[in-house]
C-alpha cells in the first residue's frame, strides 16, 4: 500500500516541478518586483499609486471591465438559452454534431478571429459594405469598444455553452412538471428553480468567462496592432518596450488583475456555499 502512495508520489514529481516552474517561480518574481519603482528607484506602492492617479491607466482598466463582463453576461445568456435549447434536443446525432462544433470553435480565437472579423465587419468587410448599402449599419466600428464587446462576446459563448450544458442535467423533467400541475407559469418556473438550481453552475461560468477575458491579449492586438487601451496590452507595452519599458509597472498591473479576479473568485465560492447551504 504504501509502495503505491510512493510510487504515485513520484509520477506527481515532474508536474509539481513544471507547476513551481511555470506558475509559482513567475508569480513571486511578479509579486516582488511590482513594488521596485523604477521611477523613485526605492521599494514601495510607487507603482500601484501611479496606476491608481493615472487616468491612461484607469482608462485601461475601465475598458477591459467593461468588455470584459458585457462579454460575459452576454455570452452567458446566450449560452443558457443555447445549452438549454441542446438539452431538449436530446442524446442524439445532431446534438453530438453540434457539441463537437462548439468545442472546435471554443479554440477559434487569437489572430485568426480577429483576421475572421476585419474580414467580416472591418472598414471594408463584405457585412460592413452589405450593411452599409442598405443604411443599416449606424455608427457601429468593429475597432470600437462596441466592436471589441461583440469579438469577444463572439469567443465567450462557445466555452460558456460548454461549461453549462451538463448543468442541465441536474434539471429533472418532472420537476417542470410537477411545477405546471401546480399551475405555475413557465417563467415561475424558471424563476423558483430552474434558475435556482443552475446558479452555482451560472456563477462559476460567468468566473471563468469574466477571467478568460480580462487576461485575452491576441485578438485585441491583432484587431487594434495594441492601439485599444486595454491592461493586457498595457502589460505587453511595458514588458517588450514598445513604448517604454518598465517590468516592474507591468507586474503591478498584473498584480492588480490578480487581486480582482481572487476577490471575485472568493466572492463566488461564498455565494455557491450558501447555494449549497441552503439546497440541504
């Protein structure tokens, strides 16, 4: 028995030294060297003050909150109604082509969306064109942050519908309905339980959709050539020095996305243990 333990010990060894390589090892260099100003040449907050009092840098931030969870309730909406819509097909051929198709699309990101989009709905995309012809297409610009709201909107719901459709296999038919027979409405239904019981799984969805967003860099560069001021890019500006180069002003923005995401990934561990609480 204990032969055993060693052994699967052992077979843990070269993914523990990849993981303190890769995740840990980067991370402490980032913590540490986030409070060195380079400016002020002394350790302290000098970098997180410059980024909390520059309004280039809160303007980042604002931007990528902002398409960053518009992206994600829209994507999440879209995937609920997808996911449950799938669901009622049932276990057969068509929603096994349709899964397979949303997990070849969740991977169609980066360079390749953005070049798919410029294509589409650029200055000169054959939809732009088209909608432009018949005066339908308004103020709408691909490279605004509406544009960059529906791009990302665009990889959101593929991995969204991926992460609720086995949800709804907590979802039992005769709870539907048991619900009628008692002369609730459908929307009452959703409302009292359907929704109710899908939260934890909506909540977790829209963490992950929310950090898959925050943390996206190659799609906006390659749509905007990292013109669109956004903390990834902002990130990627101070470490390769197309602009200026300060490592230590990216690692504190880097820390900053950090701190977000833990603050609202704890937030949804309390909401799904109170969910969970409450469900005994």
């Amino acid at each position: 028995m204990m032969r055993g333990k060693w052994l699967a010990l052992l077979c843990l060894l070269p993914f523990t030294l990849f993981y303190l390589a890769f995740q840990i090892a980067p991370l402490i260099w980032i913590v540490v060297n986030s409070f060195w100003s380079d400016s002020m040449e002394a350790w302290g907050l000098g970098n997180y003050q410059d980024i909390l009092t520059s309004p280039f840098y809160q303007q980042a931030i604002t931007s990528s909150l902002k398409i960053s969870i518009l992206s994600s309730c829209y994507g999440l909406i879209i995937a609920l109604i997808g996911g449950y819509s799938l669901h009622q097909i049932g276990n057969g051929k068509l929603q096994r082509i349709i899964m397979s198709f949303t997990n070849m699309t969740s991977n169609f990101a980066g360079v390749p969306l953005a070049f798919a989009f410029i294509i589409l709905l650029g200055l000169n995309g054959c939809i732009t064109l088209l909608l432009r012809k018949y005066g339908l297409l308004g103020d709408f610009r691909l490279y605004s942050i509406d544009g960059m709201i529906l791009v990302y909107t665009w990889f959101q719901i593929p991995l969204g519908l991926l992460l609720l459709f086995p949800a709804f296999d907590g979802l039992k038919k005769d709870w539907e309905e048991a619900s009628a027979l008692l002369g609730a409405s459908r929307i009452r239904y959703w409302l009292h339980i359907g929704l109710p019981v899908l939260s934890p799984a909506l909540i977790g969805t829209f963490v992950i959709l929310l950090a898959n967003a925050l943390g996206a860099y190659a799609t906006i560069y390659a749509l905007t050539s990292g013109n669109f001021n956004v903390v990834p890019v902002r990130i990627a500006a101070l470490v390769s020095g197309d602009i200026s180069l300060d490592p230590n002003m990216g690692s504190a923005l880097a820390m900053l996305l950090v701190v977000l995401m833990s603050a609202i990934t704890v937030i949804q561990q309390w909401i799904q243990r109170r969910s969970y609480l409450n469900a005994r």
